[in-house]
C-alpha cells in the first residue's frame, strides 16, 4: 500500500501518528477558545479603515483561517468514518491550525505573538509526544 504524507518519515506508523495529532488539536482548540475569551474581554472592534495596521491585518488572516480550519477537520473526519487512512488531510489540517494559532497571537500580542508561538499548548503537546515516542524508539530519524 502506497503511504502517502509529509510526516511519514518521522511516524511511519499510522497508529503512532494519530496519538500525535490527537492532543495537537486537543490543544490547540483549547489555546484558540482561551484566546478567543481574552480578545473578547479586550474589546477594541473600531476599526478605521484607513489606520489599517500589521496587527488588524493579522487579525483578518486568523479569522480567515479558522474556516479552513474546521473544513479540513470535516474532511479528515470524513475520511476517517469510510475507514481511509490518508494522512495529507490531518496534516493539512494541523497546518492550517497552526497558521490560524499564529495570525491570531500576532494579533493580540503583537511581536510577542511570534515569541508565544514555540511555547505555545499545541506546540508543546507535539513535543511531549514527539519525546515520548523517541523514548519508546517508535520514530526514526
């Protein structure tokens, strides 16, 4: 069977890599819900066309790419009810999930956005799996 995906060198095995993307969306929901609450309290909608600033326009990416975001969580749901195992679109989906996290910390937070985005929940979840799985020697490098 062929095995198609960007990560297959690194998680060969389909049943690893679902643990991986699991709690990356787990968290990264979460972050984005948690952000989400704090932009609410922070209130700053007028906006004035033109004072079009790098924060509003990161602002408007976020909130274009959570669309594609969910749409590429639908399809991977799809894929995984017809019982398929191809990977491009979880890891589609784990892109666009992280651009959408990025555009949005950039836009609360400014240059601290970009600083947020190595520490962040769903970049460390990667990493506590990722070393989880090279403890177990389930990843090849």
């Amino acid at each position: 069977m062929l095995r198609l995906g960007f990560s297959q060198r690194f998680v060969s095995d389909e049943l690893q890599f679902e643990k991986l993307a699991y709690p990356y969306h787990v968290a990264l929901v979460a972050t984005q819900f948690c952000l989400m609450q704090y932009a609410a309290r922070r209130s700053g909608s007028d906006i004035e066309i033109s004072k079009l600033s790098f924060r509003w326009v990161m602002g408007i990416l976020a909130s274009m790419m959570v669309s594609p975001y969910l749409a590429a969580l639908v399809v991977r749901g799809y894929y995984k009810a017809i019982g398929s195992s191809f990977r491009d679109y979880e890891e589609m989906a784990m892109v666009i999930g992280f651009l959408s996290l990025m555009f949005f910390s950039v836009n609360l937070f400014g240059f601290w956005g970009f600083v947020f985005i190595p520490v962040s929940p769903p970049i460390l979840a990667l990493v506590v799996q990722f070393v989880i799985m090279k403890r177990r020697n389930d990843m090849r490098f």
